[in-house]
C-alpha cells in the first residue's frame, strides 16, 4: 500500500497491499463516506477550542454522528470502534489532545493495522473513519492543520460478492424439517431473506405490521432511517402466514411484542442468531461455501439481474442510494455480459 498522504509531504510509505479478506465490521455505505467527508466548519456548532482531549473529541463525534447525521446504529458502532483503536494507539504514543494529531500519526496507525494482518480493504475503512474524524475535529477548531486533506485513500481491488447458484438455494430453503423445534420460524426467516434481499439488521427489526399479506408487500428501514417499500412473492408469504398462525404466539407467550422474528425465549431475534440460523441449515443442505444472509442478499440481486430485471429497479430493491454500489452484481453474472454484448455489438 503506497502512502496515504499527498507526495507535497515528506513521510514514510506504508506497508505494501496485503490480500483481501471478510472485513471484521459492516461495511460503510460509499454514500455515507461521501457525505461525511465534506464536515465543514458551519456544519459544527460552539465555540472553537485547542484543548480538546482524544476521547472527549471521539464522544463528540458519535454524537455529532447520532443527531447530525441520523446514520444506521451498525454504521455508527463501526466508525466508534475504529476510532476507538485510533485513539487508544494515539494514547500509546504519548498524545492527548486532538491538536497534536497529524499526517505522521495517521501513518503509525496504518502501521499498526498492517502489522495486525488485517486485509486491506479494512485497512481502507478504518483510514475512512480517521479521516472523516478530523475533518470534523478540524472544522470545530479542534485541530489547526487540516489533516484530513493529505490523506489519499490507497487504491484496493474491488471484490465480487459470494453468491449461491439457483439450485443450492433451493437446497437451502428445503433444509428446515417439520421435526426442528422453530422450523416454521426458520422456514420463513430463510424464504424472506431470498425472495426480497433484506439487510439481517432489517429483517431482524421488522414488525409484524409491517409485512401487508394481502396485497404481498413489506416496510422496512434501512441505513439511515430509510424507508423502502419492498415486495414478497407467494412462497414466503404464505411461510410467514404459517408461522404467525401456528409458531410466533407459542413463543411471545403472552408478552406484547410487535418484532415479527422472535427468538425461542420471546424476545426480538439478534442478528447473531440469525447468522448462526443461515450457516446451520446451509452446512446441513451440503453448501460447502459460506453463507450468511448477506449472501443471500447477493444471491437475490444476481439472480434478478439473470432473469433480465433492470439494474435501477433492483437498486431500489435493496435500498442502495448509488447505483454504483448496485452495479457489481453485474460483473457476476459472466454469461449476461456475453449474451449483452453478443446481442448489441456491431460485430458478431
């Protein structure tokens, strides 16, 4: 990995590139960096200051990032702990204000992760969160230098996402028996996360007023607070009706709950366990890859796009606001590009 500041300034180049692997927390939306990245000093309120301490500018960030900006909980926790580190290696290195932070530091940092292992696509988003912290330290005027400016963002390979073909799907879905304890709940869980490419924290949250049985549509809320409507084929419909009729009030068990999932003891299911649900009945359907809902995320936009639906229509689908982020799904797909290009290219 080249360094992250601008040639103009005279430091050490980081570590070189290392492969690329599972990012060890959600990843950021690319919108989201964006809008962050542009924190001005009107965007800040009160009165600037030069004292502020390490932690206290971190806890004001999250703040900032709660009310300010109304992001996703999951985004918020995933800037928090990789600022969290930051600051405690800052710490380590004898700082305690943000105004002794610079672009020197920020390459210790960097440092410090490569010599961790991690993969340099976490390396990227870990720098993303520094950087969008002191442009708001900066704008505050906690830190006189605007350091955020320097830092160029290392170039990384982009990644296709991990899907799974129609028929191990199929195997998937079919894996829940009538003799597993919340086979009704897991039947339904797995038919939903296919048939409309939910989020896991989104299916988790979903009450159960908002899946519309009539006309076969749910609400959801997705990163930032947005709200998507997202329709739901027959199959999974009919899985959630079984479920809410013969499951769902044997588990709430009196207790007044709108979550629609509710794990075997009553409460709202956490995404942990939903994992854990996706993994056990793919192990079990002989899917030897890895599979979490994600990749059933994956596996829904792929096979639409196979079966001719437009790219800006499944971008709704999933709730991406760029249809940039959208776009990768059709580097899967390798036999839709030649048949795309075969059928409008001038020459056969």
């Amino acid at each position: 990995m080249r360094s992250v500041v601008n040639s103009s300034c005279e430091t050490p180049s980081c570590a070189s590139p290392v492969p690329s692997e599972a990012m060890d927390l959600p990843p950021m939306d690319s919108s989201t960096a964006t809008t962050l990245d542009h924190v001005s000093p009107t965007d800040c309120a009160g009165e600037p200051r030069t004292d502020i301490g390490l932690i206290e500018g971190l806890a004001q960030f999250v703040i900032y990032l709660h009310v300010e900006c109304g992001l996703a909980n999951n985004t918020i926790r995933a800037y928090e702990r990789d600022l969290t580190e930051f600051v405690r290696l800052m710490a380590d290195l004898g700082l305690r204000s943000v105004d002794q932070l610079n672009a020197l530091r920020v390459q210790d940092f960097l440092k410090h992760l490569r010599s961790r292992g991690l993969a340099l696509s976490s390396i990227v988003r870990h720098l993303a969160s520094v950087r969008v912290f002191l442009r708001f330290c900066h704008g505050n005027g906690w830190l006189s230098d605007d350091v955020a400016t320097r830092l160029e963002t290392p170039s990384r390979w982009q990644r296709l996402p991990g899907t799974l073909n129609q028929k191990h799907v199929e195997a998937l879905l079919a894996e829940p028996q009538p003799d597993d304890a919340l086979y009704l709940r897991d039947r339904a869980i797995l038919e939903l996360l296919y048939a409309t490419g939910l989020r896991v924290s989104e299916l988790c949250d979903l009450g159960v007023a908002d899946v519309n049985m009539q006309i076969g549509y749910l609400r959801c809320l997705g990163k930032g607070q947005k709200e998507r409507i997202v329709p739901v084929g027959r199959t999974a419909l009919e899985a959630i009706y079984t479920y809410l009729r013969e499951l769902r009030p044997s588990l709430a068990d009196g207790r007044r709950t709108d979550h629609l999932f509710l794990s075997r003891t009553g409460r709202r299911l956490g995404r942990e366990n939903c994992w854990r649900l996706v993994a056990k009945y793919a192990a079990r359907a002989g899917v030897t890859a890895h599979v979490s809902p994600h990749v059933l995320r994956h596996s829904f936009a792929t096979h639409l796009l196979q079966g001719g639906a437009d790219l800006r229509v499944v971008q709704e689908l999933l709730g991406h606001s760029d249809v940039s982020t959208t776009q990768i799904y059709t580097h899967v797909d390798g036999k839709r590009l030649k048949s795309i290009h075969a059928r409008f290219h001038p020459r056969p």
